[in-house]
C-alpha cells in the first residue's frame, strides 16, 4: 500500500492539473493499472435531471477480453446496484474455468461521492480473476476519490458557466433598456415636440406646415408602434405562445410583394429577384413576409446604397429564399449572436433593438424551417432560409 504513494501522488496531481476531467481521465489510466491490475474500468454518471444513473460516461478496456463498450453494458448492473446502495460492490465468480476467463468477470464498484452528494460509480473488471485483495480494494477505494475529486470541479465549472450565462443575459437586458428607452425618447421627442409646435396659439401655421407636422407625428407614433410590436412579440416568441397561421403560401408571390413595399418604404433600396414559379408550402404569409421585411430593413439600415438580391430555389425537401446584400457584412465576432434576443453588433447605430433576427429566427422555426447568416469577407451579409416543404411545415407547432 504505502510502497505506491508516489503513484497517488502523481495521480493526484494529474487530476487537479489537467483542465478537462476527461482528459484527466484518460491520462490517469496507465498510472491507476500500475496501482491496480484490471482489465476493464468504466464509469457511470448520475443524470441530473432524471435522478438515474444513465450515463455511461467514460470506458477503457486494457487487458484481456472484450471491447469497453460491450462491457459497459453489463458493468451497469453492478453501477446501479453501487448507486442504489451508495456502498461498493464486489462481485466475484465461485469458481473460474481458466479455458475461458472472459465469462468469469471479477467486479469491483465504487460509489463517486463529491462534496455535492453520490454522482455515479467507478466498476473495476477482471477477467477470470485473481480475487481483489483487501489492499487492492483501499486502492481502488483512493482512485474513486481522486476521480470523485473530477465531478466535483466539473460540477463546479458548469455552476460557474452558467453564472456567467446568467450575468450575460442580465448585461444583454440592461444594454437593451438603455437601447429601448433611447429608441422610444427619439420618436416620443418628436411626437411631443411637433404637437406642442402645432398647439401654439399665437402662431397661425399654414395648411401645408399643418400637414406636415401631422405627417411626421403620424410616422413617429408608428415608429413607437412597430418598436412596442416588436417588444411583445419577441416576448411571446420567447415562451412560443405567438399563434402561427398555416396555409398554402406560394413563395415566389410572397417575395415579390414584400420587395414592392420595401422599395416603396425605403427608397434607395435596389432589390433583385430570381424566382422561379415553385409549389405552396404551408406557412403564415403574414409572419413570413414580416421575415423578409426585416432581412430589407437591416439591409437598408447596415448596408445603405448596397444591391440586395434575392433567390428563392427549391429541391426535394425544402425551399430556400437566400438573402445577399452587396454591404459591409457582419464581423466574424459577431456572426454567431445575432440570432440572439436583444443583440446588436453595431450598438451605436442609430436605431435597432436587437430584437429583428431573434424574431426571424423564432418564426422561421415555427415553421419547422433554418436560418443562417454567413459574412464572407468583403462580399456583405448572406441570409439563408429553408422551409420545409408542405408535409414537413404542418408538423411545426402552431
Ligand atoms: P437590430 O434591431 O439591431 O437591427 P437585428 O436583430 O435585426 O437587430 O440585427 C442584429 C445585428 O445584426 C444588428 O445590430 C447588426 O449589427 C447586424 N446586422 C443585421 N443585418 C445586417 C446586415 N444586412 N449587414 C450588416 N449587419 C447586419
């Protein structure tokens, strides 16, 4: 016993030093054999969330007999019985026929205990013997602490993603309070700046003036309009309770129409089309064009003056609409958030809630379809959407 401690020692080392516990797991095997002869070792995990043990987690076989995996299925027993007891087992056959040892498993569990309760097993396997002698067990019993010692840091590193998940999260709704209220006080600004002007009584203002400040009153309050929308629905979203409208919906149509009013809204903005004739896919026309408006209206915002094309093609499960503006295209940083609710990769720009490609992404999905963004180097933002074609959408949650 006492002759192997520098081998715990190095064991021990190993298993504090290495960052990744499987890692660890796998560098410690050699050194855990010079302690403790086996043939097969495998470990079993608790599932959290269901309170069973479930996982096979890891599983090395080294010595004689069969392959890990087909040992881990039979090492789960003793697993289970170790996890239901939380004491070790050791399970030893009455007698070996040497001819064939393979059928003559010698198995030793061990409960993994951290300072956050039983996780799962460690199961020691040899093959047609010999009998673990007591020594060898109080091995075995110091390699389960030290691999106990693993679950405990990795149990520890999850606590602490999620933490800063959290902070994350809680960092991303103050950037958007700070955006919103500065998106509402500007159309709110003009609102009450206009009308106070308009209300003056001792200036008597034209018919066309009149008008004019009215026109501008009435687009802020649907700039305030379109804002609050938005914040709703990303909400609902959110918890999946926006209704979806399923019907046949011929994309070709819905594109075409969406580019005539963006171009009527905004209008610097050059779109081109190639759209073949396709077959209906079941979708909410109304949700969809709301898609492609916002894919416009960030063009026209983050790409100004840059072409936008689109391409609507179709193979035998999807139809796909691609977005492509000719702009200066999303950094690589960025790329893989955008989809998120409330970010913004340009946070001073001027108008945005972070919330357009969030509601895209979550409406397309709806619809049991993808979408992705790509950013080419020098070749602007590239949108991709593929919808299911008609059997495929009608399983999408409505
Ligand atoms: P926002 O309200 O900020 O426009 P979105 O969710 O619509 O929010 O977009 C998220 C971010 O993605 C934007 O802040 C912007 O930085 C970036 N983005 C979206 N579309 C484009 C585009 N066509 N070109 C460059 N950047 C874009």
């Amino acid at each position: 016993m006492m002759e192997k401690l520098p081998e715990y020692l190095r064991l021990a080392e190993m298993v504090t030093q290495k960052q990744n516990w499987k890692e660890a797991l796998d560098a410690s095997i050699p050194l855990v054999r010079s302690v403790l002869v086996f043939d097969n070792l495998a470990l079993y995990l608790i599932n959290e969330q269901k309170h069973i043990l479930d996982e096979i987690v890891f599983a090395r076989a080294v010595g004689r007999g069969k392959s890990a995996e087909a040992d881990a299925a039979w090492g789960e027993k003793v697993a289970a019985q170790v996890v239901g007891e939380n004491s070790m087992i050791v399970q030893e056959p009455k007698q070996v026929d040497s001819a064939n040892r393979v059928h003559f498993p010698f198995v030793l569990g061990l409960p993994l205990r951290t300072s956050f309760g039983l996780v799962g097993a460690v199961i020691f396997i040899r093959f047609g013997g010999p009998a673990y002698t007591p020594d060898q067990v109080m091995c075995a019993q110091m390699v389960a602490t030290q691999f106990s010692s693993l679950f405990d840091r990795k149990h520890l590193q999850e606590q602490v993603e999620r933490m800063q998940d959290a902070s994350r999260v809680v960092a991303l709704q103050e950037d958007f309070i700070a955006t919103i209220s500065h998106e509402m006080r500007t159309p709110l600004g003009f609102i009450k700046g206009y009308s106070t002007t308009l209300l003056r009584q001792d200036i008597d203002w034209d018919d066309e003036t009149r008008r004019e400040f009215l026109t501008i009153i009435d687009e802020e309050a649907d700039r305030l309009n379109t804002l609050l929308q938005n914040i709703l629905e990303s909400a609902r979203l959110q918890s999946e309770t926006l209704p979806i409208n399923f019907q046949p919906v011929r994309l070709d149509a819905l594109i075409r129409d969406t580019v005539i009013r963006a171009q009527a809204r905004y209008r610097d903005l050059k779109i081109d089309i190639e759209a073949s004739a396709c077959p209906p896919v079941l979708a909410d026309s109304v949700r969809l064009a709301q898609v492609l408006e916002n894919l416009f209206s960030n063009a026209a915002k983050y790409a100004p003056g840059a072409p936008v094309h689109v391409k609507l093609t179709n193979d035998a499960l999807h139809q796909q609409i691609n977005v492509y503006d000719d702009g200066p295209g999303i950094p690589p940083e960025h790329l893989p958030h955008i989809f998120e609710r409330f970010y913004r990769a340009q946070v001073n720009s001027s108008s945005g809630s972070g919330l357009g490609l969030f509601i895209c992404r979550k409406i397309i999905e709806a619809h049991g379809g993808s979408i992705q963004a790509e950013s080419p180097a020098g070749q602007g933002a590239h949108f991709t959407i593929k919808l299911p074609l008609a059997q495929a959408g009608t399983e999408a949650k409505g």
